[in-house]
C-alpha cells in the first residue's frame, strides 16, 4: 500500500513577505497611537479634524484587531 502522506494534496501556505508583515504591522501600531491620542483632544481640537466627540468615542471603543485591516 502506497504511503498515503507521499500523495496527498495539501493547501499552498500562504507567505507573506517580511517587508508587507513589517508595514503593515507599523501601519496597525500608528493607528492604535492615533487612536488613543484621541482621548485628550478637546472639543476644537476634534472639530478641527472634522470628528465629534461620539465619533471619537465610537472610534476609541472599536475592537483592536479592527485597527489590523484598515
């Protein structure tokens, strides 16, 4: 009976290259930086870039791994 492991067909692994890792692993830090920057701004601080405070809240209360993808 032939080695059953010799023939299977196993999924391609994904790779992915250090350098997007590396990016997008900086752009996920960048945005949890901003993110928690949001908390001291005052009221013309956040109008001045174009949030309220609910929308900053909403954006502080969203789940970390949302900050990931984009």
């Amino acid at each position: 009976m032939p080695d059953l492991i010799e023939h299977a067909v196993l999924p391609a692994r994904r790779q992915v290259p250090a350098k997007t890792f590396q990016a997008r692993l900086q752009a996920f830090l960048r945005r949890l930086h901003t993110r928690k920057g949001l908390v001291g701004l005052n009221e013309s601080q956040l109008r001045d870039v174009g949030l309220s405070r609910e929308e900053a809240l909403e954006e502080i209360e969203r789940p970390v791994w949302r900050l990931w993808g984009g």
